[in-house]
C-alpha cells in the first residue's frame, strides 16, 4: 500500500507543470506557413519544459480565417489557441472575445516587442495577442537575371521600374516568369495585395465619410496595371496563386521577382528549399513614381487566447514559450539564425548574428515605412493598411477580392468589377449603419 502511495505521488507530481497547473492538452489552430509549421517541429521542447501536450489544426490561411472566426463568434470552444493577425485582434478584443495577455511574466519581456507589433496586437493599451512573427512585405528579386537584364534594382523602387524589369526578366522559354504575385481571392491573400497596391496609386477603401471609393480613377489606375502587368509577365493561373503558391514558384527558379511577405525571405535563401537561394536580393516595396506611398503592409500572425477556454494558464506557457526570447535562440542554435521568426522582437535586431543575415535591415527597414493610421495618399477615417479596421470588412473584401480575382481570370474587366465592387461596398455598409 505504501508502495502505491509513493508511486501515485511521483505520478502526480510528474503532472504538475512549472506554473503550478495540472497538465494539460490544448487545441491550437494556425496557418500553413512556413515559420508555423517550423515551430510545430519544436513542441517537444514545449512539452519537455511543461508537462502540456498539443493538439495542431493546422489550415489554409482563407479556411483559417473562416474557421476561427466562426469559433469565436458563435463560442464554440474548439481551440484554446488562435492564430490571428492585427485585423481581428483588436476588434475580438474589443467585444470581449479574448483574454488579455496583461500578465505574462517578467522574463517574457513584453516591452521588447516591436512598438509596430505590441500596438497593432492591442486594445486601449491592453495586449490581447502575442506575434508568433511580424512582417511587412518587400521586394524579393533574382540578382543573376537583374544582372543579366543589364539593370541594377533601386533600394526603393518604382512600379514603373518593376515592369521594365519584369518585361526584361521575363523567359518564357525557360519557364522563367517576369514576376508573380498574388491573385488568389480573400481578404488577406490576394485582396491584401491589390489593396496595398491601390495605396501606392492614391486609392482607398472609403473616403471621411465613409463612402467607397472603388468608381475613382486611382482604383482603375491601380487595377488596370496591375492587371496588364501580371497579364504580359506573371505565370499561368495566377488568380488562384496566394502566398504559399508563389512561394513555391520563386524557389523554384520561376519567379524573375516577388512582391510579398518579408518573412518569406529566410526561405527563400535558404539552400535546402530553394533552387536560387545564392541569387536573391531584396528592395523595398514599390510607389508609383509621383507618389510617396509604397506598397507595403503591416502584418502579425499571433497566438492569442478565446475567452472562455477551461485551459487559459496551459494555453498562456505556450504563447509564452513560443513567442519568447528563448525560442528565438532555440530556432537559430538548431537551423541559423536566417531561419528564426522575425518582426516581432526589437532584441532580435539588436543581435549581432542577426544583423549579418542578409534580409534582416530589409525586413525592419520596411516595417518601419509601414503606417496604418496614415495608409494611403489623401486622408481616411479608418486604421489599417492592407485591411480597413472594422468589423464589417472581413466579408466585404473577401467578395471585393472575388470580384478582381475574376479579373485575373479573365472572366470579367476592370470597369466591370469596380462597378460591382462600389456597389457591394456600399450595400454593406449602409446596411452596417456607416
């Protein structure tokens, strides 16, 4: 009897985690990303240091969206960990939806977060979601077909650079394409593209009043280039190529250049993923010449916590461990420190391994260029860069996005689909009360 006594103890001592808890098994949902998928690699330490064992759904970021946010709304419970971005963070905030991370520990050091990042993830000063990663989006380019080209890439340049270099690079003989970007529909995949897009032409969403802006000339300005620009230079299929699909295009040797995420930048240069990896460069998004704004955007995928969770101190070790500065040296001991998330903490900056990755100035140099209280040219009452900070434009901008992504297709023109786009708009949000 004493024997099991001692072994029931052991037992339940083994289950006592450092926080105090019992162990437990949380349900984390997130995106197909690279960086994402990485850190799934890694839960065994996760485990090892706490007791807790996880559970990934792991999803394409338009089904993510659709699925987390249908979870959170309607509470039904199914994950103790979303990853989410800066468009749903302070609006879920706001309503109630999610639990304040006011009291992570001293060791995480939340003042090291990227001011860009804590701000973005938070509602009246309260952080209610930590970045796994931050990013802006930049250009990523082939220097051996620049070379060969005859031109040299500008640190900052035009659009009307880009196409000249893209009608240079392009081959379609030897499968290379000009350049490619994303057309796939969906708020945050292609319709984060053509927005940002529109930003550097001068357009926006809605102007002081609220009233869509998709019959102005600077939209059918953006629209028709971009449009002419993929048509004459970017792959086959490209209003069905998001983020991962282009991805995989450039590593490949079929991407001239690539407009997108910063962070996809460590997989690009990275050896073993990538056919090119010793030709990349990197340059800051593009403006239209005239014009100051670049087409950059401001963006965190973040862990954060539903309200309502029976698991929120398991689900708050992970964020921490996974978000923290730690994890960071855990990543760059294992696979260099090109391969470590970035964007998110102003330490990793600091380091002087980091500094000599050759994207790393690129990618926080962009991040600071980002501005969401000022997006676009002529002023706007909304918050957001690639994404316009109210509730009602998640659906909105996915149907937008379908509207431009038949463009693409060629199953309907620009004029058509910026009709329907301001007539949609503004159905929505005059229903919406606006």
């Amino acid at each position: 009897m004493k024997l099991k006594k001692t072994l029931f103890a052991a037992s339940a001592m083994a289950l006592v985690t450092s926080t105090g808890a019992f162990a437990e098994t949380i349900t984390i949902a997130t995106v197909n990303n690279g960086d994402m998928i990485r850190m799934q690699g890694y839960t065994d330490d996760f485990t090892a240091k706490t007791g807790h064992e996880v559970e990934w759904v792991t999803l394409e970021e338009n089904v993510l969206r659709q699925r987390v946010t249908t979870d959170i709304s309607t509470k039904g419970g199914q994950f103790d960990i979303m990853t989410i971005g800066m468009y749903e963070t302070p609006i879920w905030g706001a309503n109630g939806w999610l639990v304040p991370l006011d009291d992570l520990s001293a060791e995480y050091d939340v003042d090291d977060i990227l001011p860009a990042m804590r701000d973005g993830l938070s509602h009246d000063g309260t952080l209610y979601a930590a970045p796994f990663y931050g990013e802006s989006s930049m250009v990523m380019y082939r220097t051996d077909l620049m070379e060969k080209a005859g031109l040299e890439m500008p640190d900052a340049p035009t659009w009307e650079f880009i196409r000249e270099a893209a009608a240079a690079m392009d081959d379609p003989e030897n499968d290379i394409n000009g350049i490619c970007l994303r057309g796939k529909a969906g708020w945050g995949e292609g319709g984060a593209f053509i927005t940002v897009t529109g930003n550097s032409f001068g357009a926006r969403w809605f102007d002081e009043d609220w009233n869509a802006q998709f019959d102005q000339p600077e939209w059918k300005e953006a629209l028709t280039f971009f449009v002419n620009l993929m048509n004459d230079y970017g792959p086959q299929g490209y209003a069905t190529n998001g983020f991962n699909e282009n991805l995989s295009l450039f590593q490949q040797g079929k991407c001239g250049m690539w407009i997108d995420a910063t962070v996809a930048a460590s997989f690009v240069t990275n050896p073993d993923e990538s056919a090119v990896a010793d030709s990349v460069g990197f340059a800051l998004a593009p403006n239209k010449d005239g014009v100051e704004k670049r087409s950059n955007w401001l963006w965190a995928w973040a862990l954060a916590i539903p309200a309502g969770t029976q698991k929120e101190g398991a689900a708050k070790a992970f964020i921490e461990w996974a978000t923290s500065k730690d994890y960071i040296e855990l990543v760059a001991a294992n696979e260099g420190w090109a391969n470590v998330p970035p964007g998110a903490r102003t330490s990793l900056y600091e380091t002087a391994e980091y500094q000599e990755v050759p994207f790393a100035k690129m990618t926080l140099d962009s991040i600071r260029a980002a501005d969401p209280t000022n997006p676009t040219v002529d002023p706007v009452p909304y918050v957001g860069i690639q994404f316009v900070a109210i509730p009602e434009f998640a659906g909105i901008a996915t149907e937008v996005s379908q509207e431009f992504s038949a463009v693409y297709a060629g199953q309907q023109s620009v004029d058509e689909a910026l009709e329907k786009a301001q007539a949609l708009t503004t159905d929505a949000m005059e229903a919406a009360g606006y």
